[in-house]
C-alpha cells in the first residue's frame, strides 16, 4: 500500500478551497493514495482564536493529524509548505516525499508578518501589492479577520537553512516565476534532496491549480 498524503493548505485558504475544488483529493484518490487533511487552526471550520498564542503549538496540532501512519508523503502550499517542512525536519523519518509549493527565499526573511496582519485586519497601503492580495483573501466572509492577525503573529519556529539540512527525503519545489515567495535558490541551496519545477506566467495564488503543477506533483508522488 502507498503512503498515505498530508495535504496543508495555505493561509487565509482552506482544505476545500486549496485541495477539494481544485480536484487534488479526487485525484489522489483514483491513484489509491489516502488522504490526510483537514482546515488548519484560524480557518475553515476550525475554531478561530484570536490571541497569537493559540497558534504557537500549531505544528503539533498538525503532527497529530497524521501520527498514527508510520510513513506518509506530504505536500503543502505557502504557510503549509512551511509547517511541512518544519516537520519533516523535526522528525524526518516520518515522510517519503514532499511537496512543497509557493515559497523559496520568504521562508527565511523574518520582516513582513506584521505588515501582512495589518493588511489583514485593515486593508494595505496602495502600493503594497502583496498586502492587498493578503487583505483581499481576508475579506472572504469565510474568513475571520482577527483570527488571520493573530496567527501572524504567532511565535512561529524559524526556519533557517541549517534546519532544512535535516529534511533527507525527495523534496519537489513548484513556483511561478511571478510568485512574491522567490526566488527559490535560497530554498534549493538548503534542502539536501530537492528539485524544482518553475511555472511560467504563474504567480502566488495560482500555483494549486495550475494543470502543471498537478501534473508535476502526482508524477513525483508516484515515483515513490
């Protein structure tokens, strides 16, 4: 039986809107794979704290989801790629493949969370053209604003190229060549196994549905 798949949407998203719509879930379905998921704290249908704190224990509460699977391969996009590749480096015996899609160099720039939770909150400056992408997804009525702030703002574990250095399994990076995430050299440098697949004329938002990405994905999925 092949491993079963983590599947970690991103921010301001959900699992319906990051993997269900898009046919991710049928799609892994057909190929026998099981699928692990759910809406992560502050989205969806998960409870939606306000306090920062609440989100600190957030990689853990992750960890559970798939803790009873001896293996399990994983893939995840913007904020999810980053819990994903926290976890496979704190216990990397856990996962056969990942897939991580829509970071590269942000992951290890410290500034911007707190200008994306006043975006969040508020609305962004003009000519902040990430914010306002930010502030828009979190308008969605589905959203709750306070929630998105304080998640933000969370005490979250750096990432940091000595980190990744303990992720030894395949590693799949996807970017759009237009994604505000690049580039991914940095990313590329630190992860001892990895390769990378560049979507032109793609940018952020996106990457999840692009038919290449899919394509991509299942392909390094079921080489494993």
């Amino acid at each position: 039986m092949p491993a079963p798949v983590l599947l970690i949407h991103g921010f301001a998203s959900s699992f319906d809107h990051n993997w269900v719509e898009p046919g991710w879930v049928d799609l892994l379905t057909e190929e026998g794979r099981q699928v692990i998921g759910g809406d992560l704290p502050g989205h969806g249908s998960s409870p939606k704290p306000a306090d920062p704190a609440a989100y600190e224990n957030l990689e853990d509460q992750v960890a559970a989801t798939y803790a009873e699977h001896p293996l399990v391969d994983g893939v995840g996009f913007s904020l999810g790629a980053r819990i994903l590749l926290t976890l496979a480096a704190r216990d990397p015996s856990h996962f056969g493949r990942l897939v991580v899609m829509g970071v590269g160099a942000n992951l290890f720039r410290s500034e911007g969370h707190e200008a994306i939770a006043k975006a969040v909150e508020s609305g962004a400056d003009p000519e902040d053209v990430g914010g306002r992408v930010f502030a828009q997804l979190a308008s969605d009525p589905r959203n709750d604003r306070a929630a998105l702030a304080a998640l933000m703002r969370r005490n979250a574990p750096a990432v940091t190229p000595d980190l990744l250095r303990a992720v030894t399994c395949p590693v799949l990076v996807v970017l759009g060549d237009r994604d505000f995430a690049g580039p991914a050299g940095p990313l590329m440098e630190a992860l001892p196994h990895a390769e990378l697949v560049t979507l032109p004329g793609v940018d952020h938002f996106a990457t999840p549905r692009d038919y290449r990405c899919i394509d991509a994905v299942l392909g390094f999925l079921g080489s494993s």
